[in-house]
C-alpha cells in the first residue's frame, strides 16, 4: 500500500479484483466537514447555554437544566442517528427542496446535538471555576452583568471553554452510528451541506465485519483506527496543554 496513494487518493475500492485501491481522501473530506457543521451548531449552543446556566440561572432553573443537559448526553448515538434518518432527513428535503437529506447537514445537525452537551458541562464547570472576587470587583466598578460576563469571566476561563470545544472536536472525529445513519455514506469530496459523505468511523463500521481477517482490506480498515486513534489522541492532549498552560499562565 502506497502512502501517498492512501491519504491523497479518493479512491476508495477495497474490493476490486482487478485494481482494489485505498484512498482516504474523500473519507477525511467527509469527516472533517461532518464535524466542522457540527462544532459551527455546537459551539455557540453549548457556550451560550453554559453562560445561562453558570451566571444568570438560579435555583430550580439552574438545577432543571443542568438534568437536562445530562440526560441529553446519555442518549444513545443510533437515538440520534434515528433521528436524523426518520426527521431530519424529509425536513431537509422539504425545506431546501433536495433530492437526498442525508448529508453533511443532516450529520452536521445531529453530531452538533451529540456533542453539546458535553461541552455545555466542561464550559460550565470552566466559567463557575472563575472566583466570585472577580465578579464582585467587576460590579463595583460599575460593569453589567454582561460586561462581567464578556470582560470578566469568559477571558478568564478562556482555558477551560478551549478545552471544552477541542473535546467537542475530538468527539466529531470519533462518533460513528449517528454519522453512520445520517450522512449517506456515499464517497465524495463535499462541495456543499447537501453532499452525501461518507466518514472514517463509519467506513470502519461498515466494513468490517464483511471483511476477510488477514486480508489487504483488513489491514486497511486497522490502519484507518489506528489513524483515528492518532488524531483524536492529539485533539485530546492539545486541550490538556491548553488547559495546563493557561492555567500556569
């Protein structure tokens, strides 16, 4: 197997007898726009909700939604995925008038749902870790409750909210069944949100098991974790550095 061919080749044909090739461009292509739609929903949802529910919910309501993003996060990834094959997918053919809704949009949708709330937890956990001293001297400064929050808290929390969206990232990479179900899983570069991709988890998922152990193809699809592997293992010790940095900072 050429490494050339392997990361800059599209094609993707494990089972060819004549001429099988390995290319993982197209599944890269389709990964990284799957989870780049997904952080461009998750990002400001999860921040926005962790700003909510850290400085301006109280009591009851404070409580309400921190079960709610906790029960969100224990939904089981192919709920999810079903949810993108059975309502998202005629919404996105109904309103965008398309022939498919399965797709970098529909996938985006659903791994950006998956994922806030995680990140809604860690960015909360970040914002109530500030010392209420900061706060205090904010306000009697005369600033409002906004200005605290946009001069005051999030600047100083800013390590634990970046760790909060590389491990939003880092859970696009590595999620597979709802990824699986709603994106088509047709081999494309992505040219827009209503592209069919297909993504590396879900090649690996799918093929596997139908895979000859030992084979070229087997090897392959090993390779591809190993891949995977890498690259969220490098997502995830970037946001410890950032976290250990800054903090130090």
């Amino acid at each position: 197997m050429d490494a050339k061919e392997f990361f800059t080749s599209i094609n993707w044909r494990p089972t060819s007898e004549r001429n099988p090739t390995y290319g993982i461009l197209a599944l890269m292509a389709g990964t990284a726009s799957v989870t780049g739609l997904a952080m461009l929903v998750a990002v400001p949802f999860s921040l926005g909700a962790a700003i909510y529910i850290a400085e301006f919910a109280t009591g009851k309501m404070r409580e309400s939604l921190k079960v709610l993003v906790e029960l969100l996060a224990a939904i089981p990834s192919v709920v999810w995925g079903f949810v993108g094959m059975t309502i998202m997918n005629p919404l996105i053919i109904e309103f965008f008038d398309v022939p498919v809704g399965l797709s970098v949009l529909n996938a985006g949708v659903i791994l950006g749902l998956m994922a806030a709330p995680i990140m809604t937890t860690i960015a909360e956990d970040a914002l109530k870790a500030v010392p209420d001293s900061y706060r205090e001297a904010a306000e009697a400064m005369g600033a409002t409750r906004w200005q605290v929050v946009f001069k005051v808290v999030l600047p100083a929390a800013k390590s634990g909210l970046m760790a909060a969206v590389l491990l939003g990232v880092g859970r696009g990479f590595g999620e597979t069944m709802a990824v699986l179900m709603a994106s088509g899983h047709a081999i494309n570069l992505p040219t827009s949100p209503f592209d069919s991709v297909r993504a590396l988890t879900a090649t690996i998922a799918a093929e596997l098991g139908d895979t000859a152990r030992g084979s070229d193809h087997y090897g392959v699809l090993f390779t591809l974790g190993i891949f995977l592997f890498v690259v969220t293992f490098v997502i995830n010790l970037t946001a410890d550095i950032v976290v250990k940095g800054v903090g130090r900072k």
